[in-house]
C-alpha cells in the first residue's frame, strides 16, 4: 500500500513537472486514412494543427494506420522513439484492444481516444475518451436541404446502419422536414467506410430518380457532392469542408472541429491535470454549443431567406428552446420511436444504441 | 541459371529499386540516405525495432505460402485475402462454441477449423480452374468479395456482440482462450505458426515425393498425365495446403491480435502476402526472408512519417518499386556471362547439344 501510494506520488510529480520543464508536451496523433481525405481523418489532421499555436506542444503523427496491430506498434513508437506523453487515437478500432493494452503498459502516458466506451474497472485509468454530437449540425444542414430541393426527394448515402450513421440521417430528415414536410429521404447504404467507387454509382442512381439534394456519411462524403456538382444538383456536405468539391450547388454541410478539443486537453495537462487523477473528465464530450462541431461555410446558391432561417433555428437549439429528439416521433415503419412528451437530450445514451429510421426516410435500419 | 545469378539478379534489382526510390525521396526534398538509415533503424537496427518487425512478418509468413505452395504445381492463386478472411470466421465461430472446454483444446479446435475454412476456400477456387477452365485468378479475386460479404453478414448479424454498437464486432473470446505472447516481448506465437508453416512447406515441395510430382505438374501438365499423375488430385490439394495457412493467419488474428472477429480481418495481409511469395520467387524459404524484409518496411513506415515528414503511402511506393524491378529481373536471366560461372554453364550445354 505504501508502494503504491508513494509511486502514485511520483508519477503526479512527473506529471506536473514534465510539460513545465524545457522539454516540450509530446503529442502523438493516429489517423486511420491519408490526412488530405477532405473526410474524417483530415478533420482530425487539422485540429491538431490548431495545436501549433502552443509553443510549448510538439505534435507527431501517423496517417493510414490500420485498426491492427499496426495502431500498437504506432503508439509505442511514438512513446519510445518520439518521446509522446499524449497519444490520440483518432478513429474507433484503435480503442480495444491496442490503447487498452498499450495504456495498461504505459500508465503514465495519457491516452485519448475518439469515441469508444470506457469501462470502469476493467480499463486502465489513463484512457480518456472524447467525442462530439454533431446530431444538431446535421438538423441545420437538413434544413437547408429541405428549403433547397425542389422535387422533395433527397438522397443519403451512408457507410453502415450503426447508431452513429442512424443519427446522422434521422437528424439530417428531422431538419428538412421541419421547413418540408413533404420531403423524403432515401437512403443507401454502401457496406464499407473508403468506398468511392460504389459511393459515385450509388450518387448517379439517386440522381436518376429525381433527386436534387445529396449528402451522406463515409469516411469522406468527398465524391457524393462532387457528383452532384457533376450532375448539377445540389451537394451537403460531412466530417470536413467540401465546399471546394462542388463550387456551384454545395449548400453546406456538418463538420467536426477536433482543434477545440486538442486545445483544450493540451491545455489542461499543461496546468499540471490528468486523466488518472480525474481532473480531466474520463468522458469529454461536445456538441454545436460547446464547438466540437460546426455549419460549414454557405455556398454561393445559399439564399438570404434561408440564411435567415438557419440562424434563428441555431439560435434556437443554443438557447435550448429547440430540441430534435422530441416525442411524439414514429420510426418509418410507423411504430412510436419517442413516446409523446419525452425530449431525448442530444447526450442521452438512449441515442447512442439508436437502431430505427425515422418518418421521412425511405429505407431500411436492418438488412 | 547459374547459382551466382540467383543471388546476384535479385540483389541487383533491389539496388535498382533503391536508387530509383532514392531519387522519389530526393524529389520531395528529403535526403534518401537518412530514409534508409530511417529504414533499418525503424526496422532492423535493435531487438526493439525487431519485434515491430517479426510482429509485422508473421502474418505475411503464413499468407506468402497461400501462394507459393501452389505456384510450384503452376497455379496462381491470389485469393489469400478471402482465405484468411473464412479463415478467421471459422476461428471465430469454432472458438465461441468450445469456450467451456480448456483452453488447449479449444485454440486447436480453432486452428484445425480455421485451416479447414481456409484450406477449402482456396482448394474450391483451384480445383475450378482443373475441372471447370475458370481461372483461378478471376475466381479467387471474386471469392476474396463473397468472404468480405460473408463476413460482414456474420459479424453486423448472429456473431454480433450487442454491446459493440459502432464498431460491430463478434462476441470475444476469454482471456485465457488466447494465443500467447513470447514472453517478455510484444511477438505472439503467431511467428511460431509461420516460421514452421515455411519449414513444413520447404520439406513438402523439396524432399517428398509428392513436392517432386507438383513441380511435374508446375513443369508441363501433359508429361504429369503421361507419367500417370492425378494432376487434379494434386493441384487441389496444393490449393489446400496454401489456403490452410492463409486460414491460419485469420485464426492468428482472432486469436493472438483482436481476440475477437471484426472488419480488421480484412487489413489486407492477403494482398501482400501475394507479393511476398511472387519476390519470393515462391520458394518456402525466400517467403521467410521476404517477409522479414517487407514486415521491416512496414515497421519502419511510421518512422518515416514522423521524423522525415514524408507521405504516409511512401513505404507503399517503395515496396511497388522493388515488386516491379525483381519482376522485371526475370528477364534478365542467363543474358549476361559471369566471367566465374563460364565453366559451370558449358558443360550442362554441351551435352544438350
């Protein structure tokens, strides 16, 4: 017990004194895919840039790094050879079991990973998780789609029916339903994350059946809104800023913004905090408000009436008075998804287990 | 060809390789000396870097014989990934059914299943090609997406684990159900299962009379028929054997990596494996030096990016180089006299005459 005790000091001590001291806060980031993805891994690439205004930060990181033993192999290398007393592991496989194991080895190190469920107990104290819910960005973006298609038909291509993607395309309709009652989403799901090929068929066929607005949730939605450029309707975008893809038709679109997050955490454990001793929460998570996410900028086909009305409706869910998740609210298959008078808050864990498609959507949760 | 060729030729073109590679560094305005210094300290320079390095090569060991072991009875198969992938699922499945036997038994269980899967995976693709006419090539690549199909609908249907919510994944297996670790390292025994797979293979194809008929039918199928061989017989079960390995290292992965089966199966070691047995020239041997040499690039992979800034598919581009110059080299054999080899050469020609 002494032991115990006098080590735990020590390793408090190092803590404090590593980042203060003449050697820099090493900080290891993993991403699962190239970082010019214009999808997820670059919306992690850049936040982590955001981490250059800290002196006192040096940054190292790894793109393409699949969900094997490589992701063990990186973060040890970044330990060992670099240094890193921070790792972030940014994409969901890392987590069990290569952080579990790694961090078991490590205890001093820190480690964060991007969404995950940490069990008390059975996983090492020096694990944090972070992640954002966008749920509310895609609402707004929705809106601009249903204020913005004119045959009411929008298509959604998306990964897999996982709760993550569920949300995304129930919030997305929930938006444009809420200025359109009468549009509908039909959704594709493609089966894999890094898709493109599938991803572009899948765009051209929505489109042939009248669609006008596309948007989706893959590893980077890059090729469903430049097809849609392609075909001259309109594109929203996912995870990064693709307004570059689609000069002409990208209304907007929901992406991540990490750099809030690395900033943070880099600054907590620069006063001396840690995830071991709990003063940095074990679950760290943001929304709209808390900005872990963002509207990408409008494109130029944006018009003022709607401009209009997406800022009230964001003014509207960052004062609390508009909340998505709000019951009565049938799934398409016509049972009651949210019993009437009940609100899931966005951070309800009831979401996260979320396996129904709401009123609206045309297509199916399960195979 | 002479002995001083084969080592010469392949050498020469990894050289070539380099300097070519070299010159890719130099154009993005790194220095290639430090990339290949980068290189063998990433991969080879310490015990520590070696461990990356074996961790890396084991899987490739046991994928690299899906393909050399038939290539000897003259069949390219190049369906390893969908072989590992089955491969895995029958692990899977067969070590969730035995979980209440003891641990011993049950990791054979999974071997032996896993083997089966993966042996009959491949030995179904190349005994189309004997008996059917449909290329083994084309067959293989197209099985390759019915596994990964396969194995989504397993794992996103009744293998899930319900508390895997956005990361679908299989039920896992116990802690003690797993495949151990050399102790004291971060290599699993999965490096055992290949190494042996290469020694067994070596033995197979050099020193048993049935290795000396698959190269019979390597050699010239219609001589193999005339000499009375079941050709068909022995092609499948080449395909066998190789598929059983490459079924082998998805167990190694359920086992030893992920202690259960997700969409990691299908990282791709299948696909390198191919390239493996083809510098490899398809000997069991030369996929165990093959593999350390490619499992040393990917180690070193990380490196690169972080202490050179270069691209993260930089070591995907070194290793497509040295594919395409070792291939090119088989062109390159017998064109050039070795002034020391002269001798040995002559009288073999003599007599053909």
């Amino acid at each position: 017990m002494m032991m115990a005790s006098r080590r735990d000091v020590l390793a408090g001590l190092a803590a404090v004194a590593l980042p203060r001291g003449s050697s820099p806060l090493t900080m290891g980031f993993l991403y699962n895919g190239p970082k010019n993805d214009l999808g997820y891994n670059q919306s992690h690439a850049e936040g982590r840039q955001a981490l250059r205004s800290l002196s006192w930060v040096k940054t190292v990181e790894e793109a393409s790094i699949p969900e094997t033993v490589a992701a063990e192999e990186s973060m040890r290398d970044m330990i060992f050879q670099d240094g890193a007393s921070v790792i972030f592991a940014t994409s969901f496989g890392y987590y069990d079991p290569f952080m579990v194991d790694m961090a078991r080895e490590n205890p001093r190190v820190q480690f964060f990973h991007c969404g995950g469920f940490y069990q008390e107990g059975k996983h090492p104290k020096n694990i944090g998780i972070y992640f954002g819910f966008i749920d509310e960005v895609e609402y707004l973006s929705g809106m601009l789609a249903g204020l913005s298609t004119r045959t009411n038909k929008i298509g959604f291509i998306a990964a897999k029916p996982i709760p993550q993607v569920l949300r995304n395309i129930n919030s997305f309709t929930l938006g444009a339903r809420s200025v359109n009652p009468r549009a509908t989403t039909k959704v594709v799901f493609t089966g894999d994350w890094v898709l493109p090929v599938r991803e572009a068929e899948a765009s051209s066929a929505l489109a042939d059946q009248g669609i006008d607005v596309l948007t989706g949730h893959t590893g980077s939605p890059r090729v469903i809104v430049q097809m849609a450029e392609r075909r001259g309707i309109f594109g929203c975008g996912y995870q990064f800023n693709q307004s570059s893809m689609a000069p002409h038709g990208f209304l907007t679109g929901a992406e991540w913004a990490w750099g809030t997050v690395y900033l943070r955490i880099a600054e907590m454990i620069y006063a001396g905090k840690s995830v071991m001793d709990g003063s940095i929460p074990r679950r760290l998570t943001g929304t709209l408000k808390d900005e872990f996410c963002r509207l990408s900028p409008f494109g130029p086909s944006v018009t003022q009436s709607s401009r209009n009305r997406l800022a009230a409706a964001k003014a509207a869910i960052l004062n609390g008075s508009l909340e998505i998740y709000r019951g009565p609210m049938r799934d398409n298959e016509g049972r009651i998804a949210i019993p009437a008078g009940k609100v899931l808050k966005i951070e309800d864990v009831e979401l996260d287990r979320m396996d129904w498609l709401v009123e609206g959507v045309v297509g199916k949760a399960r195979g | 060809m002479t002995r001083a060729e084969t080592v010469i030729v392949p050498l020469g073109a990894m050289l070539a390789g380099m300097i070519v590679f070299g010159a890719f560094c130099a154009a993005l305005g790194v220095n290639p000396l430090l990339v290949y210094a980068s290189i063998w300290k990433a991969g080879f320079g310490s015990w520590y870097s070696w461990q990356n390095t074996l961790v890396r090569a084991s899987p490739l060991l046991l994928c690299g014989l899906c393909t050399a072991i038939p290539a000897g009875a003259g069949i390219i198969v190049i369906g390893n990934e969908g072989a590992v992938v089955v491969g895995g699922l029958g692990a899977i499945a067969s070590g969730l059914a035995t979980l209440s036997l003891p641990p011993f038994l049950s990791l054979t269980t999974m071997f032996l299943s896993a083997a089966v899967c993966g042996g009959l995976w491949i030995a179904f693709s190349v005994a189309l090609q004997h008996y059917r006419g449909v290329s083994a090539v084309i067959s293989g690549l197209l099985l390759n997406y019915l596994a990964i199909a396969l194995m989504n609908q397993l794992i996103e249907g009744p293998l899930r684990d319900p508390s895997s919510l956005d990361n679908p994944a299989s039920y896992p297996l116990t802690p003690d159900h797993r495949l151990s670790y050399f102790s004291g390292t971060h290599v699993h025994h999965g490096l055992t299962f290949g190494l042996v797979a290469c020694v067994l293979a070596w033995f197979l194809v050099e020193r048993t009379t049935f290795g000396f008929a698959l190269k019979i039918c390597g050699g010239n199928v219609r001589a193999a028929r005339l000499s009375g061989l079941p050709v068909g017989r022995l092609v499948v079960i080449a395909g066998f054997l190789g598929g059983a390995c490459a079924g082998v290292a998805g167990m190694v992965e359920v086992a030893a990596v992920h202690g259960r089966a997700n969409e990691s199966l299908n990282a791709g070691y299948g696909y390198v494996g191919i390239l493996v047995a083809f510098l490899a020239r398809q000997s069991a041997f030369g996929v165990v030096l093959i593999s350390l040499l490619v499992g040393g690039l990917l180690a070193s992979g990380g490196m690169l990016q972080r202490a050179h800034g270069l691209p993260d598919a930089t070591i995907a581009v070194l290793q497509g180089i040295l594919f395409l110059f070792i291939l090119l080299s088989d062109t390159v054999y017998g064109r050039f006299k070795l002034p020391w080899a002269q001798s040995h050469e002559a009288k073999p020609d003599a007599a053909a005459a």
